[in-house]
C-alpha cells in the first residue's frame, strides 16, 4: 500500500492534498497534530467523518514533537483525543468495511490514557499500529525492536520501526529485519541511505510505504519521503511485490539521478517485473551484502564509486580467470579507464563489470562525425570523466590534445594513454590556443565548469569557434552551456550532455535486459 500522508493544516487543504494525488494512494494518513487546534476539535464535534477519507482504508497519527510530530502540549490529552476520535467515528466507519488505524507509540503503554486509547480502539475493530522513531540511528538489533513492539501492546499489534539510516551498514540491517518479517510490519529507512526502504517496500514483504505532498511548502513530512505519484508511477509501487528483480544506482550523492526515471520507465516497457533504486552508498563492503540479501541483478554505478568498482574486476585473479576472449576486452577496458559504471550479476552470483560511458560518448558523435581516424580533438579537462571521453577518442584513432588547468593532471592522462595512440596535454590557457587549432575537428568539454549553478562560466572562452568544429559538452544542466551556445551561435554542430546520458543509459538497459 502506498500511505499518503496527509500534512496540511486544516481539514479544506487535506482534502485539496487528496484531490491532488487521487489515484495514487491506497491510505490516507491523518497527521492530527499538524491541524489547527480548532480543526482538530472540528473532527470530533462534527458528526460525521469527511468523505474524502472514509473511502479507504486510513491511518489515525497524532505524534508528538520528540518524534518528528507537531504537537509540544499535554500526552495525556494527546491520547485523550484519540480516544474521543475512535469512539465517536470508529464504529460507524468500521461497520462501513472501513479499515481503520490508529498510530501509538509503544512508550504509551506504560500510560493510563494509552492503554484506554488502544483498547477503545480494539473494541471497534481500529487495528493498531505500534511505532517507534529514532532520528539518530538505527539500532544494532532491528528485528528484536521489532519482536518488542510486537510484544508490548495486545495481540496483533502492527509494528512500525522508523529509523534513520546513517549508511549502508544501517541498511543492511534494516534489510536483514524486514526479511524476517511475516507481511505485517511497517519499517521506514529515514535520511538518504534509508531511501531504498521506501521504495522497495513490496520487495521487502513489509505492510506499507509512506508518501508525502513535497508541493505543500513544509516539504516531505519525514525526511526522504517522495509524493505518492512518484512512487506509483516512478517506482511502479502498485506491481511490485516479493518476487520483483532488483536493479540500482550506487553513488554518494545519487538520489537527484536522472537514471531511475529512466531505467524504471523502461521496465515498464518491457512489461518486466523489476525495479530500479537509487542506493546512496558510503561503504561498498556493505553494499556487497545488499547485492546479496536483495539478490540485486544490475547496477550503475556513479561518483564517488566508479573507480573502486572498477577494481572489483581488474585484479590479476579476476583476470587470470577470464573466460572469453570479449570478456577479456571488457576488463582491459575497465582497467585503462580506470572505471567501471556498469555491473550485471547472474542467478549463481558472478559480477560482471562494463563501462558504458566510453560508448555511450562515442555514438553521438559518431553520428555526427562517422570516421575520427585522425581527426584533431581538444578534450578539456582531466578527471574522471575524461579518461572515458579520451580512451573511446584514441580507441577510434582520433589524434587528442588534453588541455587542464592543472597541467600536470593532463601530462600524466596523455603519459599514461600514449601507448593507444596520438595524445598531447597542454594547459587551459590562451598559450595552447596554437595547439587547439591544430585540434579542432571535435572540441570536447568534460568539466563542470558551466554547470549550475555556474552557467556563466565558460572554460574555453579564449577560443573563437570557426563554425566547422564539432562541439560536444558533457554537462547537461544547463542543457545549454554558455559554451554550446557560442558554438552553436558560430554555426557549429553540437551534442550537448543529455544525449551522452541516453546513449550510456540505453547500452545499460541493454545488459540489464540480459539478467
Ligand atoms: P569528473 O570525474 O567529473 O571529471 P574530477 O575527476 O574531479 O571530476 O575532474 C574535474 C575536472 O574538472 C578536472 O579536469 C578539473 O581540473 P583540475 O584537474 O585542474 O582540478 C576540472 N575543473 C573543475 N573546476 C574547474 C574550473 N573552475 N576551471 C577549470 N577546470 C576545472
């Protein structure tokens, strides 16, 4: 079930957050303590329930401040409240085929008023739900928490641990809980790395996922929630369940990744019953596991983990062990780059590692330009993303001149990459204008320079474009650089960064469609 949780301050805007994202939830949540005192005294004086929320099934929660609510007054009138909602709605509603729950933190047991709130309930048939949060951390044992907030209350309470994640060794443990779990648990991964819970709630057999209206001005009402939309129709929430093959991103940051709309759009092409998450990941070690405890198929990779994953193949042993000749290839390409932004794993296990960004920049400039044998190229910059640019240019022939601000950064690219072929390095300045001319079939720009919010930047503005220069920028936001405009302007063919993204993006998809 995705649980839209409702966090408008009057009972009018509430129904308005319905209206907005009707369709794509399957429970309300009432956050009573984020109404106004009056509109909350309205729920119980008026009679009748509303009837945008008496059509599913719908969850009462009042929490308090120290567990990320708005309420600072009184428990004991806090839970007084609840039990006035329940006996003056709860029979009608349930007598209605209405599910109906009500949300009580397991401290409240040890309460007067929290016992009578819940047996109030229970003898109307509301369902309980038991929850504790930590905004801190995720406890060592997350599946004892559980079993205690199972025990606490009556028979068949809901348990619901909200926790946040504090990196991937967290989420390995969160995920280790809920495989234990029996279908009836509710766990809620807080924070970025906590991200996957949500997502992954069908996958991981727990009870529901909570969403919220980001639209509303106070953002997302815990952090790391998306609106019900985006987990519907994004994350195909409503298809998935226990057997739904797995696929991800792995970066630091990577929840603004353009790569889960992608990829989760392309599976629901393909009718296949799969899903793509966005995993922040800060230790890969524990990632391994979480390959292994979510039996995930295929990964991208992205910064700061390319590198490092890249030597999951290239080590002498993982070679030695090769079996085919493209296999061979493929590792012999990971190591020169030095990065690897593709994995697939097979039902017995085995990692495979790709690197689609060097074909992925090839082939829009191939359609462009189809012969590069010996054709001058100007790559600025050095990182990361130009040992992939510069490996597929030399790999098709291209003489490349490398120019960087810190030249040393270039000489030692050009230093290493000499044995592929023609390769200068130079520094970005006016002085190599000379050098660039000889260069200046293709002028790729892999910095972020241009980038937001920096989009007056532009590195290479020494250099007047003649018009006959293919001018490909890397960067994709803005989608039009202040340099892809003035070589656009000057009559130049360009590529710009998106089209860098799809290509890379639809050879992954390619090999995820092999797993
Ligand atoms: P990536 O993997 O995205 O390429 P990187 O490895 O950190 O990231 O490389 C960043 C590239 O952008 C480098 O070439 C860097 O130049 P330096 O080696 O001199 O640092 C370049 N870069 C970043 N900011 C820059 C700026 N303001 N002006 C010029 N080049 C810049």
């Amino acid at each position: 079930m995705i649980c839209f949780t409702l966090s408008a301050d009057t009972l009018h805007g509430m129904s308005t957050q319905v209206d907005r994202y009707r369709g794509h939830f399957d429970a309300l949540e009432l956050r009573l303590d984020l109404l106004r005192q009056n509109e909350r005294e309205e729920l119980l004086r008026g009679g009748t329930f509303p009837a945008w929320a008496s059509e599913i099934p719908v969850i009462l929660t009042f929490r308090r401040e120290s567990d990320g609510g708005g309420w600072n007054g009184d428990n004991t009138e806090r839970l007084n409240f609840l039990t006035a909602l329940v006996a003056e709605h709860a029979g009608h509603l349930v007598g209605e085929g209405q599910k109906v729950f009500l949300d009580l933190e397991d401290d409240v047991v040890a309460l007067d008023a929290g016992r009578k709130a819940a047996d109030t309930a229970t003898s109307y048939g509301v369902q309980i739900i038991r929850s504790r949060h930590d905004f801190e951390r995720t406890p060592e044992d997350p599946a004892a928490t559980l079993a205690e907030l199972r025990a606490c209350g009556g028979p068949g309470e809901i348990p619901k641990l909200a926790v946040h994640v504090r990196g991937s060794r967290d989420l390995v443990r969160l995920v280790r809980a809920a495989a234990l779990g029996d279908g009836r648990a509710i766990i809620v991964g807080m924070g970025p790395y906590g991200f996957p819970t949500r997502v992954l709630a069908p996958r991981l057999g727990l009870l529901l996922s909570y969403s919220s209206d980001a639209g509303q001005g106070r953002g997302p009402v815990a952090p790391g929630q998306i609106d019900p939309q985006s987990m519907a129709e994004v994350y195909r929430y409503r298809s998935a369940g226990p057997t739904t093959a797995v696929f991800g991103i792995i970066g630091n940051p990577v929840l603004h990744s353009r790569s889960p709309a992608f990829h989760n759009a392309e599976f629901g092409r393909q009718g296949r019953n799969a899903v793509y998450v966005p995993f922040p990941t800060d230790d890969l070690t524990a990632f391994r596991e979480l390959m292994e405890l979510l039996d995930i198929r295929g990964l991208s990779v992205t910064i700061p983990h390319k590198e490092m994953v890249a030597d999951w193949f290239t080590g002498a042993a993982v070679q030695a062990a090769l079996p085919a000749p493209a296999a061979a290839e493929r590792v012999s390409e990971l190591a020169a780059v030095g990065a690897c932004n593709t994995v697939t794993r097979d039902t017995r296990g085995n990692l495979f590692g790709a690197n689609t960004d060097v074909a992925g920049f090839l082939e829009p400039l191939l359609s462009r330009l189809p012969d590069l044998n010996n054709r001058g190229v100007t790559v600025v910059g050095a990182g990361g993303a130009a040992r992939a640019v510069v490996y597929g240019l030399l790999k098709a022939g291209a003489r490349v001149l490398v120019l960087n601000r810190t030249l040393h950064r270039a000489e030692s690219l050009a230093g290493e990459y000499a044995i592929l072929g023609k390769i200068t390095a130079g520094a970005l300045e006016p002085e190599s204008l000379p050098a660039v001319i000889l260069h200046n079939d293709v002028i790729v720009q892999t910095t972020s320079v241009g980038m937001k919010p920096d989009t007056d930047a532009d590195p290479l503005a020494f250099y007047t474009f003649a018009g006959t220069e293919v001018l490909y920028e890397i960067v994709y936001a803005p989608p039009r650089t202040r340099l892809l405009a003035r070589a656009e302007e000057a009559g130049c063919r360009v590529v710009g960064g998106e089209e860098m993204f799809l290509a890379q993006a639809k050879l992954q998809a390619a090999m995820f469609s092999q797993v």
